[in-house]
C-alpha cells in the first residue's frame, strides 16, 4: 500500500506532470481519492489498482451525494472517471498477494509456530503469470534438520496445462498436469499423511491425482519456517530466482490432518475454510511480507463468488487479455459495455452518464479502510488514543506525518497501555509507510522533508517504547503467538534507517538524531575523493568510551567492487541493557530445556551498515567497535565478555538471537571492551557467567603449559605403551584395561595437539571436536572400568574377571560411541564452539561430555575412599605384625604412607585429577593445577 500525502507532488507511472493526491474518509470501510490529472478510463483504472483500490462506484443516493460533497470541496466541476454500479460485501474480501515477476527476494513468511504433525493439508488459491515458464516454488517448509521438508512446485511448460508435484522429507513425487495455464484463479489442495506416505493432489475442488509411499519414514518437523514463493536451499533463505514464483496468491489455509474429497468440495462451493484442525488461517497480520510485493484486497477468487453467467464472462475477459486487476463484479459490468464507452460521474448535477474511454479526465479512486494505514486496531492502547483531540483530529485528516508525531507527544497513562500487538503493529506500520517512498521518484524539496519527519517522530517515539517501565507493559507475545521484544524496534529502525539513506542518497544529504535511548547517523561519502578510517562516536555522554570503526582497508575493498558513492548508517542504543536486565530477550522454555549458560547484556547496542543506494543493498565490510562496560566489575570471576550480535534470523526458531559467529574480543578491562567482527549489524558485549574472566596474558600461559604438558604426556603413553606391548608381561584382565586406557588417551592427545589448524574450517572443526570427544569420554570409560575392576579385586575378592571382560569393552568403547552419537544429533548442527574446536558452550552440548565425566568421576571417588580404608586397615594390622615394639607414632606413619601411595596411584588412573576441572571457572589457581596433574596422567 502507498502513503499518500494531502498535495504531495510526485512523478508516477510514466506521467511526467505532476498531479495533487486529495482524499477524504466515506465511512468505516472506504475513502477518496482524487486524480486530477487527464487521463483515459483505462490509465485511471490501472492508476487506482497501483493504489490497492479502484475506480470508485456508485450504487445508492448516499454514495452519490458524499462523491459530490468530496469532488465540490475541491472545487471541481468537471465529470471525473468512475466505475458503474457495484454491489460491494467487504466479508468477502481477502488479502490477495502479487509475485510480479521472478526474483530472489520475493517471498512472505508465515508468522506461526508449527508443531510435529503426521498428516498435513494445505490449501491455497493461485493464478500463474501466463509469460512466465519453468519450474516455480508455490511454497517451501524446512526444518533445521532438514532443508527440503515439504514443498509444493509447479513446472510451466509452453502450450501444456500447469504441472504440480509435491515434495515431502526431501522426496519428490511425480508431476501431474492439473488446469490451463492462463490467468484464470484455480483452488489446489494437497494433504500427505505419514501412515503409508499417502499423498492427494485437488484443483478446483476435484481430485486429480492420488499415490503411496511418498516417504512415510517421518512427521513434517516442528519449529520451520514455511515461505511462499520462494524454495530455500539454506533454512529461511538463499533464493533462487529461476525457481521462484510469479503470479497471485490467496487464501492459504493449513491443517493438521487429512482433508477428504467431500471436505474439500463444501469449501470450493461456501469459499470457506473448514475450522476442524485448522493450524493456519489466511490473514495478513499472520503474515511477514517482503516490501516489494504488492498486496491487494479483493473479492475472495472462489467459485461460490460466481454466477454461471459471470464465470463465463471471468473467462471471455481472461482470453481477452481485458481483466487487469480488477474485482469480479466491476469487471462484469463493464464486460457488457462498448469498449468505447465508460462511466462517469458529474459533481454538479449528480447524474451518472458514459463517455468514450479514451476522453482524458480526472479520476476518482477509492480505497478500502482509512489512508495511509490509519484503520487503526481496536486495542485499548488505539481506543485511547483515538479519544485523544490531538490524535482524533489527526486521524480525521488523515495525515501520515502528524500520526507518528502525536505518538511521541502521548500522555504517560495512554502510552503505558500499549501491548505486544500494538507495538508489533506500529513497526510494521513504518515499514508500509516509508518502503514505497524508497523506491520512488520523487520531486526534490517537500517529500523528502516529510519522510525526514516522519523518520525522526518514528525514532522520538521508539525511544518512548524503550523506557524500561513502558517496555514493561508490551514485552511479550500477541494473541497470535508472535514474540515482540525490543528487537522488534529495532529492526525497523534498520529498514527505516535503509529507507531513509537510500532517499537522501540522490540528494547527497546526511542525517543526524540523538535522543535518550537511540542515536541515528547517516553520512553520503564519496570514497574515490577521500579514504579514511570512519569512526562513529555516540553522543551519549554515559557511554564515552561507545564508537565503532570501519578501517580504510575495508573502504578501499568497497572501491574494487565499483562502489565509489556510499551511505554510512549507524545507529546505537544506549540504555537497552537496563531494560534486557527486566526481562531478558529471549526466554524460552527451549532455552532452558538446552540449559543455555546464563548471559547478560553488559553494554549498549551499537549497529553498522554500508549502504549502496543504487544499487538498494548493504555492503558486508569488517568492523572493530569498543563498548562501555562499566559494570562488568560487579559480576564475578565466573563471568566472561562475549562479543556478539543480534541474528534476526534466529527469532523464527524461537532460540537466542544472541551470536557470535564471526566476532572476538581483541581487548577486555573493567570499563570497556573492544571487538573485531567480520560483518556487520547489532553488536554488543554479552557476559557469559560459565566461561572463566582470564587476561589474554593469562589465556596464552595456558595455553602453552596445556600443549607442553600434553606433549609430555603423549611421550609418556606411547613409551607405555610400547613397554606393555615389546616386554613379555604377563596378560591379564588388567593389562588389557590399561592398554586400552593408553590407547584412547594417545589419540586424544594427538588430536588436541593438532586441533589448531582446523579452527577456519567449520566442518573440520566439527569433526576434530567429535573426535576429542569421543577419545576422551573412551579414556574416562576405561577410567570407570579401572574403578570397577579394582573394586572387584580389592573389596570383592571372590568374584570371577573372566565373565565380565565383554562387558568392560563394551563400557570402554561402545558407552562413548553411544554419547557422542546422541550429542552430535541433538546439537541442531552447533555441535562445535565458536573460535575453537571442542563442545559449544553457549547452547549446552559440552554437557554431553560434562555430565558423563562427572559421574564416572563420582563414582571412582567412591572406589578409590572403599579401597583407600582397606589399605589404611591392612597397613595398621601389617605394622602391628612386623613392628611389635614400634612405637604408637611409627606405626601412624606407617599408616599414612600406604595411604598416600595409594592416593597418589589411584588418582591418574582412575581420572580423579579432573575434578580440578570443574572447579577452573572458580579459580585460575585451579586451571593450573589441573594442567599440571593432568600433564602425569
């Protein structure tokens, strides 16, 4: 939809002069506008379908008397364009979607949570652009674990009927010929059911292909995102557009179950969806539509919307190429009709007539619900609002630029009332409100003012929202499930932002705003005059040390590319963290089932984008940023900084959009600490309460004592083991167990050693990390088998080795397979840890080897204090024995000898040293003290 502005000049659709935009409200449900540039009937139709709308109508006295008041009021005299008489029901209109054209961006996402299902119908209404061939995407739905879950394709072929074939777990099933392909409006159904992989394919309320066995191995996946009119070769991105869709879409509802032929037909005839098992249900605020995609209200395109008669004249307009966007009804009337005559309207004498079509005269449009978006919700936030004068007369004149700034000038108790839905409203709003300006032409001077205006009353009354305690009133979800946060601002603050500097581009300008919780800077810069370093610094006096810096050598790798005109947007929040520390962002009970290590927001938000306004996209460059951290000294030796940034591709999925991939800490004190990230988009400085506060000083000490130690170790196992192997020692169960012990700590410590060069490689890194893990879970499961057998020896000396030797390789070597197996499928492809190869911390996995060690550890522990009181028992009574006359004092040395000698044999062997382990984050004492244990093992 376009904001239109009273008198706003613009070029438009080829016209060159320019033409006044003037509206007025006629109800509840539809407004004017006039045109009064000269135009034929057919520009003026197409002109006001641009406009989401149509020509207007008159159908009673009312409607002609308040077109005549509307057309006086601007002294107009002369006849204008409009529609003949219709019959208007506003129930049975519905959001139409336009694919114009095949691209790689266009695409609306479904805003909905999806759970396991085992059977599945999706209905929805298509019509495909006759031009366009090939094969399309209707709809994709993927998981993280899989890519290709389910889909709905399409293969157009020249002069054969429209191809459609599904697609479910990555299994493609046959195509089938359906309708013609024409511009007509055509139903399809599909429903797949798990029990047999059953598959049925409906068009038109009539089933055209049915089959088995389209792979049954699996439910659909939960917690995916569905998307349609694009395929996904990456989760929830990565278009191609040669398979993309182009045409119309409407009405897509989803089931969880399997619709029967019967079910399907009383929807085709009452164009209703049934509500049994309905999970999804077509409406806009339910779905996140990608800006360039034209979105239009019409009558729902279904058969019970038609008579025999205006099915036939649907048809003939059809192949005649004559129907342009227009509503069934209207384009039925005037099917009947010369195509040389044309309805108009005269204000005067309030007499419909005709006149030739192609005469030139203004035009009337109207359009559905108030201008400009002002239809506002019925929310107890909107009902007060519109009871306030200033913002009642706002609404009344219809005045997009004044409504966003009487929202910064609300009363606290108005403004305290606002809710999840009224916030994620307003940020969807801007975005309809300012995307079209973007990609506009408009006359310089007065245009671009207003969308400076109403970009700075946007980000004024954002800061509003921010305040922790009005934050406290909309943080949450909307009825529909939908998770609103302070990241829902702030990602319309970037489109806005993006917006904003692709328009001040032509002209050169910058753009400066600071208020108390948000800071916005545009700059135009010509790089093929001046290279430098850009620093931005933030105005917030509390947040000194806060700026963020893109190096020259990024700047003139932006030169290589061909870009030598740029945009720089910054923008930084000072106070977020104060507000995340109400209510962290997000919480979800996914989060605490992978017992995320707990994380918090330390600092402000501070964000970065190059901008390439001709060519409408940002450039990725590397950036170093430094973020006041003041309070970093309160928290404990047990919290670390953690460079991150906000993926907002992550929300979808209901987890942390917390990230790291891609940042590091290059300097950390008390006060501030400084980033290095390879992208660029929200960053800030996160405290990660598990991960251990060293110096770089400290890190690098370890470091090197960890490699010499395990070096030296490494030497020791293979002299061992070598010894055990070329000496003629007797076998036995237990040089079996130590063997084997020896064997897993060798390959463990061969790959810690070589671990380092595979830190660029995602996959290698994966892969070294599996391997650490499962040698080192081995050695402690012949660790717990060094307990067991020792037990076994020492406590109870009657039992039988032979039996149970199977059982002990079982535990050796099968135990750890099993874990790693589990681990790696339950870690949602973040198996590994960001910036070096081991267990990833953040999203819980190193509990897959944390868990296991500290249990076995417990239970040795156990072993070794039983065994331990039966050395210290038999070294009394052998003392006693062979030193009759020792004195009391010998005799308790005696004692405490074969105590600590078994002390300090048993704990190497039964892995006891790495109880230091768990107690490293406490202390840095504690770190080196493991090392060195671990270094005799």
């Amino acid at each position: 939809m376009r904001s239109l502005f009273p008198r706003l000049l613009v070029c438009f659709h080829g016209y060159m002069s320019a033409f006044a935009l003037e509206t007025r409200s006629i109800g509840a449900e539809f407004y004017f506008e006039y045109i009064p540039d000269p135009l034929q009937w057919s520009a003026a139709r197409n002109l006001c379908d641009e406009h989401s709308g149509s020509l207007a109508t008159v159908s009673s006295p009312v409607e002609k008397e308040e077109l005549s008041i509307f057309l006086r009021s601007l002294s107009v005299s002369q006849p204008v364009w409009i529609a003949t008489v219709m019959t208007h029901t506003s129930a049975s209109e519905t959001l139409v979607l336009e694919f114009t054209g095949r691209s790689n961006r266009k695409n609306a996402r479904l805003l909905h949570k999806f759970h396991s299902m085992d059977s599945v119908t999706i209905c929805t209404r298509l019509r495909f652009d006759r031009n366009i061939f090939g094969f399309a995407t209707i709809f994709s739905y993927s998981v993280q674990s899989y890519i290709n879950e389910f889909q709905l394709r399409a293969n157009l072929i020249p002069g054969k009927p429209v191809q459609l074939a599904l697609l479910v777990h990555g299994t493609h099933g046959p195509y089938q010929e359906t309708f013609h392909h024409d511009d007509s409006w055509h139903s399809v159904c599909v429903s797949w059911s798990q029990n047999g992989g059953r598959w049925e394919l409906f068009t038109d309320g009539l089933l055209v292909s049915r089959g088995d066995d389209l792979s049954n191995s699996d439910s659909i996946g939960p917690d995916g995102l569905f998307i349609i009119g694009q395929e996904q070769d990456t989760f929830g991105g990565s278009f191609k557009k040669d398979e993309s869709f182009s045409g119309s879409v409407a009405e897509l509802h989803i089931w969880d179950r399997v619709l029967n032929s019967s079910e399907i037909d009383i929807m085709e005839k009452k164009c209703s969806p049934i509500s049994s098992g309905l999970v999804f249900k077509w409406s806009e605020a339910a779905l996140e539509i990608e800006t360039s995609i034209t979105k239009l209200w019409r009558d729902k395109p279904c058969q019970g919307n038609f008579t025999v008669f205006e099915a036939f004249l649907w048809k003939s307009l059809v192949d005649s190429n004559s129907l342009h966007n227009g509503t069934i009804s209207l384009e039925v009337v005037h099917s009947s009709r010369s195509r040389e005559d044309c309805g108009i309207f005269d204000p005067v004498s309030r007499k419909l007539d005709l006149d030739k079509c192609d005469s030139l005269r203004g035009s009337v449009c109207q359009l559905k619900g108030l201008p400009h978006g002002l239809n506002l919700p019925k929310t107890t936030f909107f009902t007060r609002l519109s009871e306030d004068p200033q913002a009642k007369l706002v609404v009344e004149q219809m005045n997009v630029n004044k409504f966003w700034e009487v929202l910064t000038m609300l009363h606290p108790e108005i403004l305290l009332r606002i809710s999840p839905s009224d916030v994620l409203y307003l940020s969807q709003k801007i975005e309809m409100d300012l995307s079209p300006l973007g990609g506009t032409h408009f006359v310089k001077g007065d245009a671009t003012e207003v969308m400076l205006s109403i970009a700075t009353n946007y980000v004024k009354m954002s800061s509003l929202l921010l305040e922790p305690h009005v934050a406290a009133h909309w943080m949450g979800s909307t009825e529909d499930g939908v998770s609103v946060g302070p990241f829902t601002v702030i990602r319309s603050i970037d489109r806005l932002s993006e917006a904003l500097a692709d328009v001040l581009f032509a002209e050169q300008r910058g753009f400066t705003l600071s208020t108390k919780n948000i800071d916005v800077f545009l700059k135009w810069q010509n790089l093929s005059e001046e290279i430098c370093s850009q620093v931005f610094k933030t105005s917030d006096s509390g947040s000194g040390q806060d700026e963020l810096l893109i190096p020259d050598t990024e700047l003139q790798r932006i030169t290589t590319l061909g870009y030598d005109e740029v945009m720089f947007v910054h923008t930084h929040y000072s106070h977020l963290n104060e507000l995340l520390s109400v209510s962290r962002e997000p919480q979800t009970q996914q989060d605490i089932t992978k017992r995320t290590p707990p994380r918090h927001l330390a600092s402000g938000v501070i964000s970065a984008a190059v901008r390439v306004a001709s060519k409408a996209q940002s450039v990725p460059v590397a950036v170093q940023y430094t973020l006041s951290s003041s309070n970093l000294v309160e928290y404990s030796h047990r919290a670390s900084p953690l460079c991150a940034f906000w993926n907002f591709s992550l929300m979808h999925n209901n987890t942390s959009g917390w990230s790291s991939d891609g940042c590091s800490v290059i300097f950390a004190s008390s006060r501030a600490t400084s980033c290095r990230c390879n992208h660029t988009t929200n960053f800030a400085v996160l405290m990660n309460y598990l991960d251990p506060q060293w110096s770089p000083e400290e890190e690098l000490i370890l470091t090197k004592l960890t490699f010499i130690g395990s070096g030296a170790s490494l030497c020791a196992l293979v002299v061992t083991l070598m010894l055990f192997t070329v000496l003629d020692i007797p076998k036995s169960d237990r040089t079996s167990i130590h063997k084997n012990l020896f064997i897993s700590l060798i390959c463990a410590q061969v790959i810690l050693l070589c671990s380092g060069s595979a830190i660029h490689n995602k996959v290698a890194c994966t892969l070294v990390a599996a391997l650490l893990h499962l040698f080192f879970m081995a050695a402690f499961s012949w660790m717990l088998v060094e307990g067991l057998l020792l037990w076994s020896k020492v406590v109870a000396v009657n039992l039988s080795e032979e039996r149970h030797m199977k059982y002990y390789y079982l535990i050796g070597w099968g135990l750890p397979v099993l874990i790693v197996t589990i681990t790696l499928a339950s870690a949602s492809g973040k198996y590994s840890a960001d910036g070096y190869c081991w267990l990833s911390v953040q999203n819980g996995v190193i509990w897959g080897f944390a868990g296991p060690v500290i249990f076995i550890i417990m239970v040795n522990i156990l072993v070794m204090t039983r065994v331990l009181m039966i050395t210290i028992s038999t070294a009394k009574r052998r003392s006693i024995m062979l030193a009759m006359g020792a004195s009391p004092v010998e005799q308790a040395y005696e004692q405490i000898r074969a105590a600590v000698k078994a002390v300090l044999v048993l704990l190497p062997i039964l892995g006891l040293t790495w109880l230091f382990g768990v107690l490293v984050p406490f202390s840095i004492v504690m770190a080196y003290i493991f090392i060195l244990l671990n270094s005799l093992q």
